[in-house]
C-alpha cells in the first residue's frame, strides 16, 4: 500500500520574471525525492548561468540533430532561441523520483497530450508591474527584449485556467512553501497510495 | 485574483485508533485560517474529553429534536451512540475560513452527496496490529466494544478508495505535514485561486 512506483511528474511554467528558477531550487534543496529536470537551450547563457545546473547549453545544430532523433519530448521557440526537454530525463521517474519540468505553456500542453500524465502548475508573479521591475533588474535583456518578454507574459497568462495549481510568488518563503505543499499532497491521491 | 471567497470543506475519516484527533488538532493549531466543526454526540465522555472542545454532549432527547428540525448536515449511529454535524458549524465557510469536519464513511458520503463538494481525506493507521494495540492503550473500552471497533475499522478500510487522498499515520510529525500540505495545496487549486 505504500507508494514505490512510478514517480511524479510536476510541469511548472510562468512568465519569466516571476521567480519560477529561485522557487524551483528552494523546493528541491528542501523537499527529498524530487528534482529538476535540466532543458537544453541554443540561448547564449546569462551572467552567472551554469552548464548543466541552468541548462545544457547546445549549438542550433547540435539541437537540430536532437529533433531528428526524436530526442525531445518536447521542444519550443521562444524570443527566437530553442528550448527542449530530453526524453533521458524522464528516466528518473521510472525510478520512482518525482521530477519538475520547468517549460511554457506550449511545451506543458505538448506534455499533457503526448504524456496524458503529469500535474501542473503556474507560478503568477503578484502583479505585471512588478514583473516589468524584475525583468529590468536581472540585466542582460535589451529594451525590446523586455518589451517582448511582458507581451509573452500576457499571453502565457491566458493559459494559466487549464493549469491545476496557481502559486502567486508575492513572497519567496510563502511561495516555496506553497509549492512544496503540492507536491506533497500529490504524492498523498488515492490512486497514487493505492497504485504503489 | 486573490482567494477571499468561500472556506474548503475538508471531510476526514480514519478507523478508530487511526490517530485522527491528535492529528487534526496539530494541524488546525498551526495552520491558520482552518478549524475543525465540533459535532454533536449521545455518547458518554472519555476520560479527559471536555465538552464544546471534544464534542457537543447531548442527551437522546436533544439529538432526537435536532434531528426533527433538520438541523444536522449528516448523522449516523456508530456502535449503538448517534453523531451529528450541526448546520450551522457550516456557517464559517461562507466567511472564507476552512473547516475541517471528522466523520465516518457513511457520514463523508452524505456530505458528498448533498454539498457536491469538500476535499475528502482518509487517515491510514499503518497496520492493523497498531490500530489494536493503540485501541487498547487507549482504555475506557470493554473487550466487546475493541473487537466491534476493528469489525468496524475493517468496513471503513474499504471504502478509503472513494477518497480524494490518503494519510498513512506511521509518524505523527510526518502525517501532520501531509495533511497540512494538502490543506495548502487545495487553496492553490485554479479553480479555487481564479474563482475568489
């Protein structure tokens, strides 16, 4: 009865700049048994980025011959730079550790329907503006950069109903609490205690 | 975009033994904005349970009238005494606090069937062996009212797989933050997040 199976996997997208990464890191530093699943990307890595801790960082081409191999579960364009989720990553789920994918609402819908798995949640910044503000103060984005990350949130906001979970990031230890509490209570369902 | 609206129903059930009281009391005392619905009770009191804190204890006479003037949301007769959750403790609802109602199977299907809502949560003891044993450290029950307990706790057992989670009480520290989690997570819940 108790649970040993497969583990869960978490699909966690937001605008970017309200705070998903920070979140993310709390959650798994605290929380045992879960952990990030690491994209590969051909963006150029911000100041401070790490390989293999923020990404796998891949040339076009490198990720273009991933895509012909079907290497991808799933795989988007966004402000131009391509972004993917390596199908190895999913291995640790066989082993019975739950897993979070950070991606956007059109790779977390590709997800569903290709895995008709997963729990979903949306990381809400409090408010646009104070979205606008961390954007601007993370750095390294130009003006139409930022101009076209907002337009981005605004879209990607409209696709938060078919989410499971919304967590507003008004408060960093609020928040982390709050997504540490789902995947916790994910792990309590019924049919997941009686499926183990 | 805040929730502010309506409080969650929370239905717990666990066998007798199961741990449920001391339990629920850890969680609502140190979670905010979640209390527990004290219900009505024919039966005596055990040692040490205090009126208004435990159970409303009233006579059959009173249960009989209460029952006449709908004011029950459910009842039911468990070994010989009548339970019943009075109406108005739904009151606290409306003000967006989260209640917390403890009650067995037969009672949780009612409120299912009724209200067409509440988060219903089942409290796993971790054997039977331990249930037994923690019936009989408890005291105050003849032999006869400890083997009707474990018959009943056999019946409530199958209905757990209608439940939306399951705690398993092996430690109590661990089993009130499962049950504190899913009390966070359902406030997360888009539906209850976009509603309020």
């Amino acid at each position: 009865m108790i649970r040993g199976g497969k583990g869960i996997l978490f699909v966690v997208s937001a605008p970017s700049g309200a705070g998903k990464t920070t979140l993310l890191r709390r959650v798994v530093s605290r929380l045992p048994g879960v952990s990030l699943s690491i994209s590969c990307t051909t963006r150029a890595p911000r100041p401070g980025e790490q390989e293999g801790v923020d990404y796998f960082f891949i040339s076009r081409a490198e990720f273009i011959d991933m895509m012909r191999e079907d290497r991808f579960i799933e795989w988007a364009q966004v402000h131009g730079d391509l972004y993917g989720t390596p199908r190895s990553n999913l291995e640790r789920l066989q082993q019975g550790e739950d897993l979070i994918l950070e991606i956007d609402t059109q790779g977390a819908r590709k997800i569903r329907e290709e895995l008709k798995d997963g729990v979903l949640i949306f990381i809400l910044p409090p408010s646009l503006e104070v979205l606008e503000e961390r954007l601007r103060s993370r750095g390294g984005d130009s003006e139409e950069a930022i101009q076209a990350r907002l337009q981005n949130a605004q879209k990607e906001l409209d696709q938060m109903t078919w989410y499971d979970y919304i967590v507003v990031n008004r408060e960093i230890e609020e928040a982390t609490k709050e997504l540490a509490s789902i995947i916790i209570a994910e792990r309590c369902r019924t049919a997941r205690v009686l499926k183990a």
